[in-house]
C-alpha cells in the first residue's frame, strides 16, 4: 500500500481549530467583539506558521473588513471615509472568488468563473460583485455589507460547519469499524469465522486505513484505541500487572495484525501509539494519570510516582552498578508515597460520616429550649432626640454661596457678588511694628546696599576722585597717578552691614 504524505496545518490540534471557529463566529454584540478580534489575531499567527486553508483566510479577511466598518455600520468608524471602506471590501471580495475558482480550475484551457462557482455552488451574484469590483464602478456600500454577511454564512455552511460535522462522523465510523473487526477477529481465533466474515474483517480494516489521513489518524485512532474495550481489557482480570506489564497473549493475537497493518499505512504509527501512551499516564500531558486503563493497581502504578517507581525498579533488576545509585532515589519514592497514602487515609477517615447518636436529636432541642427562656439584660437606650444646632465657629475658609458666585482670578473673592472688584490689600496691623514681632515674623539679615558699602560704592568714590583730577586746567596728569592712589589706598574700613526689618520694608511696598 502507498504511503500517504503527511498534510501540514498550522493549528495545533483539532481543539485549537474549533476554538478559533467559534471565536470568528461569536457574534456582533459589542461584548463578542473582542473574541472575533482574537480570532483574526490567531489566524494570522497561523499565517506566519504555515499555508492557511483559503476558507480560513477569507472568513478572517471577510471579518476584519467587516470589523473596520463598524459591524456594517452599527459602531463608530475612527477617521475612515466611505470609498476607503468600500475599498476593502471590494478587493477582499475579488480575493475570495477568486480564491475559490482558481484552486478549481481543470485541464488545459481555463473554465470561466461563472461555471465554476456554479459548480462550487457559489451565489450567482458573487461573481457579478467581484466582476464589478474589478472591471467597473465600486458596488454601493450597502450591496457590499450584503456580501460580506452572505459570504461568511456561505463559509460557514461549506466548510467551518463540514469540517466540524466531518470529525463527529469519521469518528463514530471508526468506531464502529473497531467493534466490528474485533469481534471478527475473535471468532477467527476460535475458528468459527467463515468466508463472507473473512472479507468483511479485511474491509474492516482496509476502511480504516483509508478513511483516515496521516493528520486525523492521532487525533481521533490514537485516543480510541487507548479507551477500554479496544487496547485496554473491559475486565480487570485480563489487564496486565507490574512486573509482567505486556500484553496478554489472547489480546496480543487480537491486536497485533491491526497494528502492524496501521504502521503500514502511516509510517510512524507505532512511535505515535507509544507516545499516546506515555501521554495518557502522564498528567501533565492531559492523561488521566491513573494507568487504571493501562492495567495498572493503585499500590503498583496508579499513584504518583508510581510509573517512577516501575521503570527504575526494573532498570535496576538489569544492572546491578545502576541499581547501586538508583537505590536512594527508590526508597525515597517508596517513603513519599507511604506518606502520602497515608495522608490521603486520615483524610477520607474524617470525611466519612459517623451516624448520629439517638439521644443526641432529643439533647439538641433541650438546650434550645433553655435558651429561649434566656433573655439579656440589655441596657434600655433613650429615645433618639434631635441634634442641637452647631454653634457658628470661625473657620479660615468659608464656603461661597452658589448662587452668587463669579468666576474671578485664582486666589480672589469676588467682592459684593459681582467678581469685578477684588480685594488686593493687607490688613492695616500689618504696618503696626509689635505687631509682627509679637506675631513672631521672622526677620532675616538684609544688607543695605549703598556707597558705603560692597563694591559698587567704593567704585563710585573713585571715580569722582578720578573726575576731579582729570579736570585740572593746569593738566598735571602725571603728579596726580601717584595722589590717586593714595586716595585709594586712605580709603576707610567699610562700616559693618546693618540688618534690615523684614516688616519695614513690607510696610513700603505697593502692591501693584
């Protein structure tokens, strides 16, 4: 039998495919929106993975246009004119058509689009809204938003909704497949099959192989063939136990022809088979992480570390050096899950429920019958009296009254309601001496400037020395250098710089 390519898809598994159709087909009330916006995001990350199937990419495309124009105008559009919308959705409409006729065209000469939607069972006027698109004026905005709502609905019924209906029914065709080569194969192994029955469990198997695809195969034989009643016995008895973990030999004659004959047509089967295995007794990878379906008790492999416990116990049994170090991490395994039986036996010992002693009903109602003869000697709380009107206090802000508030400068109050006049002066006690002292102002040492003092005023005393000398009729320049510089030199020491009242000089200041 010819061995069958694989067929890439940029999703993940069939769970992640279902998720993003059901995301794009959430609807257009404004709390959805978001999850349509995911959708698109999650097929364009598949983009930059892969080829994405045509459909997927034009209901995204289909979606995203619509999106832009506000859900066909029931949200507000940022900054978008109508040509610009009518735009988009003209060339994604010319991209899907043609997306679809393309892939379709057969043998050497070029069928017309309109024979071929036909054939696609595409609506007569999408070929007509694409042909205008691309030849003459934009469709109308209104004959787009119509298009665009009938090509998602078209989309959806030819190939989101088939493909969903598709895996329900492969499934349960494989099913029935399984059961049927099954009890086919048993009644061959007590030679009681006859001819017309020997056909029937070579076309058993022969349906299998050519229902299912190199990519449908894991997601739908894999799973299956781990349920029980197939790989894993109905009964308890005819499961295999640690050591002897292999398949029992009745099953293994059962089996072993189905398998070899699904490796044949999927190359790899038997590494997908063992690696669905080891998922299914790992719990971090979605398994049930019991090994009850693989045959496994409680006390061997069923709890956790247990499968450790298996393979290292047998790796040890093989190699006695190995065994040597695989030792500390054997008792310590063993230790962790005695502790953990443990726990869990104490637990379910509290959960249990113990029956409630006969006398203990009657007891109950004596004690609340006590109590209602009890009552609290509560203090009696006088009856609530009107509150006494605060008295007026002076506060430093006050509120304006609403009604007769202007707006004015910030820091003012209008003055008589108006806000045209404004208050600008400082208290008379202001210029009162005591008072500031007594009000504890504070006063900085400010110097004086003035010729006595600093530099600009010994300057300005040489330089009227400088005046008079230079205006000497008799021009005696030279004898008067040395006279200048006496002058210079004889200067006084300056006086000590005197402080400044800080609420003097406020008193003199006007403000403006």
């Amino acid at each position: 039998m010819p061995v069958t390519l694989p067929r890439l898809v940029p999703w993940t598994n069939r769970q992640e495919w279902e998720q993003v159709y059901s995301w794009l087909y959430a609807g257009n009330d404004f709390d959805q929106l978001a999850l349509r916006d995911l959708g698109i995001k999650r097929v364009k990350a598949w983009s930059s993975r892969g080829k994405v199937p045509h459909a997927v990419d034009a209901t995204a495309s289909l979606l995203e246009a619509w999106r832009r124009d506000g859900c066909g105008g029931m949200y507000m559009t940022n900054g978008v004119t109508e040509h610009e919308i009518r735009l988009l959705y003209s060339m994604t409409f010319i991209r899907f058509v043609n997306g679809l006729v393309d892939t379709a065209q057969r043998g050497m000469y070029a069928s017309s689009v309109a024979s071929i939607a036909d054939h696609l069972g595409l609506p007569g006027w999408f070929v007509d809204l694409r042909h205008s698109g691309t030849h003459d004026d934009l469709p109308s905005l209104p004959l787009l938003r119509a298009g665009c709502q009938q090509a998602l609905q078209w989309l959806d019924e030819n190939y989101w909704t088939m493909q969903k209906n598709y895996v329900a029914d492969t499934t349960e065709e494989i099913r029935e497949s399984l059961k049927k080569y099954k009890n086919l194969r048993k009644k061959k192994e007590k030679d009681t099959l006859g001819p017309r029955q020997a056909e029937e469990l070579e076309t058993a198997l022969a349906s299998i192989a050519t229902t299912l695809t190199f990519d449908s195969y894991r997601e739908i034989l894999l799973p299956m063939l781990l349920e029980r009643g197939f790989l894993v016995p109905l009964a308890k008895k005819k499961r295999s136990s640690y050591p002897s973990l292999t398949l029992p030999e009745p099953l293994s004659r059962i089996w072993v022809p189905a398998l070899d004959r699904f490796e044949e047509a999927w190359r790899g089967f038997s590494e997908e088979l063992f690696y669905a295995i080891l998922a299914e007794l790992d719990p971090s990878e979605g398994g049930s992480g019991s090994g009850g379906d693989a045959g496994c008790d409680e006390d061997e492999g069923g709890a956790e570390g247990g499968i450790s416990m298996i393979l290292l116990s047998d790796m040890s049994a093989t190699d006695q050096t190995v065994a040597a170090k695989l030792k500390p991490f054997l008792h310590f395994i063993k230790k962790t899950r005695e502790k953990d039986k443990a726990a869990a036996a104490t637990a379910h010992a509290h959960t249990d429920s113990t029956p409630i002693p006969k006398d203990e009903p009657a007891l109950l109602r004596t004690r609340i019958e006590s109590l209602r003869h009890v009552t609290p000697s509560l203090p009696k709380t006088p009856p609530p009296s009107t509150p006494a009107p605060a008295e007026p206090t002076t506060a430093p802000w006050t509120l304006h009254p609403r009604d007769t508030w202007r707006p004015c400068m910030v820091g003012c109050l209008p003055v008589d309601g108006r806000g045209e006049e404004f208050d600008l002066g400082l208290p008379e006690v202001m210029d009162d001496m005591g008072y500031a002292v007594d009000a504890g102002i504070l006063q900085y040492p400010v110097f004086e400037a003035g010729t006595s003092t600093g530099e600009e005023g010994g300057d300005g005393g040489v330089e009227d020395v400088n005046m008079e000398v230079g205006g000497n009729e008799d021009g005696e320049g030279a004898e008067n250098e040395q006279e200048d510089m006496e002058v210079e030199m004889e200067e006084e020491e300056p006086a000590p710089k005197s402080p400044i009242d800080v609420a003097v000089l406020a008193s003199h200041v006007e403000l403006l």
